[in-house]
C-alpha cells in the first residue's frame, strides 16, 4: 500500500477519505519540489508540470480533492505567473 499510494490520487484516496467521512483532501508537491532545482528555467517548467498534473486529478475527483499550487521562486516573475494561472485556470486554493 506504501509504493501504491502516492500514485493513486483518486480512486484509492477517495477510499481512504471515505471511511473516516473526511470530505476533501488537499494535495501539495512537497518532497523533492521545485525550489531545489538550480536551473530556473527547469523550475518554471516542472512548477507548470506539476499543476497541471494536480489540476487534472482535482477535476478527476468530483470535487473531493484539492490543490496547492507549486511555484519556482528562483524565478519570482514567472511564479507570480505560474501563480495566476494556476488559481485562475485550474482552481489551485494557494501557491505552496
């Protein structure tokens, strides 16, 4: 179950919500995040990547999942971008 888990974002998790009557996860890109890449450009793209990616699965969810959105603060424009979009185009509840 350990291995599985963080690969299944919605039908598993939704399970594991279920039973104790929780409504709504949030999820977060935390071990290994952005802010660890040297490369500022490879930090936007991956940022991007990955919000897309939670995006995806919070609309997957029926509404039982959320998100934070990911930001590269090497690069504070494009955060403040990848932030706006994030909110504004996928529903992120805030940047982490």
């Amino acid at each position: 179950m350990v291995s599985a888990r963080p690969r299944d974002l919605r039908d598993g998790r939704i399970e594991e919500l279920d039973t104790p009557g929780i409504d709504v996860a949030v999820l977060s890109h935390t071990i290994g995040g952005v802010e660890g890449i040297s490369d500022p450009a490879v930090a936007v793209d991956t940022a991007r990547r990955v919000n897309d990616f939670l995006a995806a699965e919070v609309v997957g969810s029926g509404c039982r999942l959320a998100d934070f959105a990911t930001v590269a603060p090497q690069d504070v424009a494009a955060a403040v971008k990848e932030l706006t979009r994030a909110v504004t185009n996928s529903g992120s509840a805030a940047p982490w």
